[in-house]
C-alpha cells in the first residue's frame, strides 16, 4: 500500500501530530490549533511517546461525509504500515472520545462549525472579524461546541466563551459553580495563549455583569433558561464477551470461534494468528494481531472489523481498536484470566482498566461499568529535542531581565520569567516564549509577564508560539531545555537584586521523573512526612547536606540529585539510604515521621493510578474519570473522589462535598473493587477529609501543597 508524503516526518519525534482529511489528501494541523476540530471533517491523529510506542487514531466528525471517513480509515492504515504495523489504532467518535484521546488535551476539546467544504477557517491572531460562541460543557472531561451567537443559546447553569477576536469573554451561568468555571477559564486561557499567540484579552464576566460590548453583539440579556445536565447515558451491563480467530486459509477472510465466554486463557491467542474480541456490547471490538501472522490478515484489520460490526448490527459508531502483539490495552488484557506481560513471570497481570463516563443510579449502582475504558497516556507534544537556543528573563515591575545562563533552569516561586526558545524545523526559525508564573509572585508581575511576553513577540515579528506555565505545571519540552538538568525549583522567594533571598535555614527538595523521562526537583517543607520511598530528596542544612534514597528511586533521580547538591553548594552530601539513616538526618528534619512507604508507584508503567469524581449536581450520583496524570487541583473541594492505586483505595472527601455524595462514593468503591475482574477483593479502603490527607495519599502527588485551597484558584488562573 503507498504511503502519503505527509506521513514522512510522522513519529521522528515524541509528540501529538494531527492531519485533517480533505478528501484523499492531508492538511497537517499547526501546534497551536491543537485540539480544535471541525464538525464537517475527520482527522488523524498521531501520538508518539518517548519509548517510542504510536497510538493512531482517526477522529469522526458527528457531521462529516462517508467518504471522508472512509478516507481516514484509508490513511490510518497507511500510517500503520509506515510505522511498520507497531502503532495501536484507535477510532474516535465526536463526544464519544476515549480517555486516552481526551487525555491528549487537558484543557479539553473545541467542536467548531464547518469544514473541508466550508474552508479551513483558522484563528489567526488579532483577526478583528472573528466572532464566535462555545458553549462548553463538563467539569472533567471538557468540550466546547460551536452554537449560534445569540442569547438563545445560554442557559444558567453552564459556562461559555463569546471569542470576538482582541477580546475573548468568559461568561459564567449564575448557576454554574466553581469548577465549571475553573475548566472554561483554562479553555479559554488556551484559546487566548495558543491560537491568538497571546494577542487577545481575556474578561471574567459573571451573569448579570456583562459588559457593553458584549450587550452591543448579543442584545439586552433576557431571562435565561436552567442549565442542562452533564450526565452520560449509563452502561449496560457488560454481556460475556467473544473470542474469534481470523483466517484466510480457505481463500478468503473467515471467522472462527474460539470461546464465547470471558475471562479467556491467554494461550488461547497464537501468534501467528490474528484475533477479534467482541466485548459483548456494541461500543467497542478489538482486533489483536499476532507478531507472526499472515500479513493479509494484519492489514485487513480495519475491514474486517468494520464488516463484523455491519454483521452484528453494532451501532456505526462502533469504536475499533487494533492492537499489536505487545501493545495491549488493559481494556483488553481485562478479558482474559492472569495475563503475564511480556517482563512478568509470577503472578497476575495487572489488568486495571480507566473507566469510562456514566451515570450512576442511587439504586442500583453497576460498578463494574467504571473498568470499560482502556489505560490513559496523556503526554504533551514536544516541537523538538531541546537542544534549540534558550534565553531566560527575570520580570522585574515593568521589564525584563537577563538571567545568568549558570542559573538557567533555576526558577523561584516568588517570581515570572519569559523563556525564548529558538529552534531550526527545516529550513525556518521558528521560536516559543513560556512565561513561568511562580505561585508567590506578585499580580503585578502576574499582569506585566503577559505584556512583556507580547512585546517579545512582537520584537520577532510576530511569529513566536507563547506557552504560559503554572509553577508545578511544567510540559515535558520546557523540562528538556536545560541540558538533561533537572528542573530546579525553589518554594519561594526572589533572584531578584535585592529582594528577600535569605532562605532557610533546613531546605527539602524532592526529585521525581516524569513518565516522560525528564526530572523535577521541587523545594518542599523541610519536614519527614514530605519523603517518599519512590523517589530521592536532598536535604540541606547548617551542618551538612544528606542524599536520600528512596527504594523506588531510579538511577535518573539521584544523578539528578548530584545536579542540585552542586546548586546548592556546601561541600560534598552524605548519600542515605531508606531505612538506613543516621539520628543526624532525622534531628534536621525535626524528628521521624510516617511518610509514603509503598513503591507500587514505579509499577505504573504497567498500571497507571486512577481518580474519579462522585457527585450528585445533576440530581443523580455521577462518577466519571479525570483523563491525564495525577494534578492535585484535579480534586474538587465540592465533591468526593476515589483514588485508586492498585493496592490501595482512597476515598477523599472534600470540604463542600454533601450527604448525598459522601454517603454513595464509599458504597461504589467497594462495589467497583467487588466488580474488578482482575480480582482484587478484600483491597483496603481508607476514607479521608480533605486538609486530613496521610503521606500515602499525599506521595502520588508530586510536590503535594497543603496550603492550594486557600488560594482564589479561579481569581489566579484568571490573571493569568
């Protein structure tokens, strides 16, 4: 099968690539409009980690034509075979997406009006003529859709975005709370950051409060209707699942039962055969293809899937996985009994599935529906390897300041930077700016890293990428801009010229890697219960300075280690181990203390932990995942969330939480342990209040701040 000529740089660096389909060609989606799809069109989508490991998946616009679509179950293919039949291949349905693919956009997805036949109609920044309304919708896994721009399309309860341009309009429902309000303010920031490049203003408008110039586009505001609820349609219960093997032997593509009831026995898959697993619902299949078999068979994956789902009389939007030998999802390897991966040779497979989006009745409550989604992988694109020029600047009131190279990579939480990165893609310069908010910097400087940000900008021409970055919020390509150094960041203070720069006496920094290989080292308090026997810390005080090892910690965080030892100066540490240290380390810490003992968290390669959100805002209890890695203001202060890591169960329950949630959420973590397949029964639950939080909940979270709720959260991120 010929390859398009847009797939040649495919896969060259890890990353999200994304194509549009116009007819049988490829259009490449810039970085920037990442996460924005048009209705009319159909994509496709390519991430590559760091491995590297490929998911490829083809996104379906709910107005598209067949034959786009066809067309990118064409081009998916082609793109398979390119990366020689290694990717997992994934479909994906307008507001039917996958965790892993939602995972990709943090900030969440926008649906806009149009398509192919209509034109590309890109956000160019400053563009005086744009004039849109996105309603957006959902506290956890967010999507914006493109309505009519008129007061017909609001209601109280949500929140939306009225984008004219300059100026992009954040308007909160008097019903909506907190943290609907919190996700559209991010969504809006990334309209504001990436397809404006900055060059737009950003307004926090509540209902009753809004400007003239938003009257002067909509009109006198008449009485609005309530808000429409969030909740999913519920899952069936699951059916037994299928087994089919896939053979040509005879000529032509057939199909043979193998076993018509789950959990099946690993050793029933050869590899030298391809397989369909019917998941006995019409939502999802599997086509798993055996590193030896027929080529034929490989690359009729998509076809035959496609005609088994016509066959059963499946839903066409039907989502197909094609998995590779070796790249199963957890959805899958969930179906059969004790699976071994490929590096295990005792003992069960660790087969926890993310769940899936549901409602959840009263009574009765099915939790094995929160195990029907695979795994989540939701890194963030990188435009290169960092090894691009980097230039660093202090904000300081009104202006910028050079920062010494020999403290690149060094950022205190008390103060902004501007980060210029200049790197070569082809035969073009091409330039991002990060502006680096620390959490203790001033709202002024807040405002005035923005402005200078611009001004940057437009000194260039106008062309730079600007990516603002919350302290604790690093992506993976800002880490790697330092030389393989660690991120080095300082709890508070200033590097600016007479500023409060006297630190501590006793200074804790905690080193972690990142599942995308980069390391962070994070000034913590100087307190034991901050350990965690996961990762290494450096501990710094009058008399000395210790090296502590964790026993998870890997070779790459205690190189690390020597990096911030050399930071910080004061002659050569005392390497510790975990279990092994001197009364001395513990007197600089003021005393032993219970900390995070498990090392389950190095196993997350194989099993990512998982968190969902219990809530009854819609009238009915509702559980949905949160997509993407662990981030401590993914707990919701007015709900309850269950935290599960693999030998453990969490129910965290925040402070405006109600009665209703608190007393359901313990009741579904027991039933969704009772539920797993993997059988886990008798895991501990532990239930605990927020501000309560014990080191073992604490250390899934990196650099755990105790004091984030007494933040305005939604006035921070709104200066932002």
């Amino acid at each position: 099968m010929p390859t398009h000529k847009a797939f040649e740089s495919a896969g060259k660096q890890p990353g999200l690539q994304i194509w549009r389909v116009e007819k049988m060609e490829l259009a490449e989606v810039p970085k920037e409009l990442h996460g924005s799809f048009y209705m009319g069109d159909s994509y496709v989508i390519l991430h590559t980690s760091s491995s590297p490991s490929y998911n490829v998946h083809t996104w379906i616009g709910g107005q598209t034509s067949q034959d786009e679509k066809g067309a990118a179950a064409i081009l998916m293919t082609q793109l398979d075979d390119y990366l020689a039949g290694a990717p997992t291949q994934s479909t994906e349905f307008q507001g039917q997406e996958s965790l892993t693919f939602l995972g990709y956009f943090k900030h969440g997805l926008k649906y806009q009006k149009g398509g192919v036949a209509s034109g590309f109609r890109a956000v160019v920044p400053n563009q005086a003529d744009v004039r849109r309304l996105l309603h957006v919708k959902g506290r956890r896994h967010v999507r914006a859709t493109e309505v009519s721009l008129t007061w017909d399309s609001f209601n109280r309860g949500d929140c939306f975005i009225i984008d004219l341009g300059k100026d992009i309009y954040h308007w909160a429902g008097g019903d909506s709370n907190r943290y609907e309000r919190l996700k559209a303010t991010q969504l809006a920031i990334d309209i504001r950051d990436n397809e404006r490049r900055g060059r737009a203003e950003l307004h926090l408008v509540d209902e009753g409060d809004e400007p003239e110039e938003v009257i002067e586009v909509l009109g006198a505001k008449p009485d609005l209707p309530p808000g429409s609820s969030d909740a999913c349609t519920v899952q069936k219960c699951r059916n037994p699942g299928s087994l089919y093997k896939v053979s040509d032997a005879s000529g032509k593509m057939a199909l043979t039962l193998v076993a018509q009831k789950n959990p099946f026995k690993q050793d029933m898959l050869s590899c030298k055969e391809c397989y369909i697993l019917d998941n006995g619902q019409d939502n999802k299949i599997f086509f798993w293809k055996g590193r030896e078999s027929n080529p034929k068979e490989r690359k009729a994956a998509l076809s035959l899937s496609n005609q088994f789902i016509e066959d059963k009389n499946y839903s066409d939007k039907c989502q197909v996985q094609v998995l590779p030998q070796g790249a199963e999802s957890t959805l899958f390897k969930e179906f059969f009994e004790n699976w071994l991966d490929k590096d295990e040779s005792t003992g069960p497979g660790k087969s926890y599935t993310v769940g899936s989006i549901a409602v959840v009745k009263q009574i009765p409550f099915d939790a094995a529906s929160l195990h029907d989604n695979k795994v989540m992988a939701a890194h963030h694109g990188m435009a290169d390897d960092g090894s691009g020029k980097v230039q660093v600047f202090r904000v300081e009131g009104g202006d910028r300041v050079p920062v010494d190279a020999a403290s690149h990579g060094q950022f205190y939480g008390g103060d902004c930077y501007l980060l210029l990165y200049s790197y070569h893609s082809g035969d073009k310069e091409k330039h991002i700016i990060y502006i680096w908010q620390g959490n203790k910097c001033s709202k002024d400087e807040l405002g005035a890293s923005a402005i200078l940000a611009v001004a940057l900008d437009d000194s260039m021409g106008g062309v730079a990428v600007q990516v603002r970055v919350s302290q604790g919020q690093e992506p993976p390509h800002l880490l790697s801009l330092f030389g393989g150094k660690p991120l080095v960041v300082y709890l508070g203070g200033t590097s600016r010229k007479g500023g409060n720069t006297q630190p501590a006496a006793t200074r804790l920094f905690h080193i972690r890697q990142s599942c995308t290989g980069a390391t962070r080292a994070v000034e913590v308090p100087a307190d034991a219960s901050c350990l965690n026997s996961n990762d290494v810390f450096v501990l710094k005080w009058p008399k000395g300075t210790f090296v502590w090892k964790g026993r998870g910690a890997t070779p790459e965080e205690t190189a690390a280690a020597k990096h911030v030892t050399g930071v910080l100066g004061g002659g050569a540490p005392a390497e510790v181990a975990e279990t092994k240290e001197p009364e001395s380390f513990w007197k600089a810490l003021g005393g032993r203390k219970d900390y995070q003992t498990s090392v389950v968290l190095r196993t997350a390669k194989m099993w990512q932990p998982r968190l969902f959100g219990c809530s009854n805002a819609s009238g009915r209890l509702t559980v949905e995942e949160v997509p993407g890695e662990l981030d401590q203001l993914d707990l919701e202060t007015d709900d309850v969330m269950i935290l599960d890591t693999c030998q453990q169960l969490f129910v965290w329950i925040g402070k405006d939480a109600n009665e209703p949630e608190k007393s359901g959420a313990g009741r579904i973590a027991q039933e969704y342990l009772e539920s797993d397949p993997s059988g886990r029964h008798g895991v501990p639950v532990t239930t605990i209040k927020q501000g309560e939080e014990p080191p073992s909940f604490t250390g899934w979270f990196h650099a755990w701040d105790a004091a984030l709720w007494d933040k305005d959260l939604l006035a921070r991120i709104g200066a932002r």
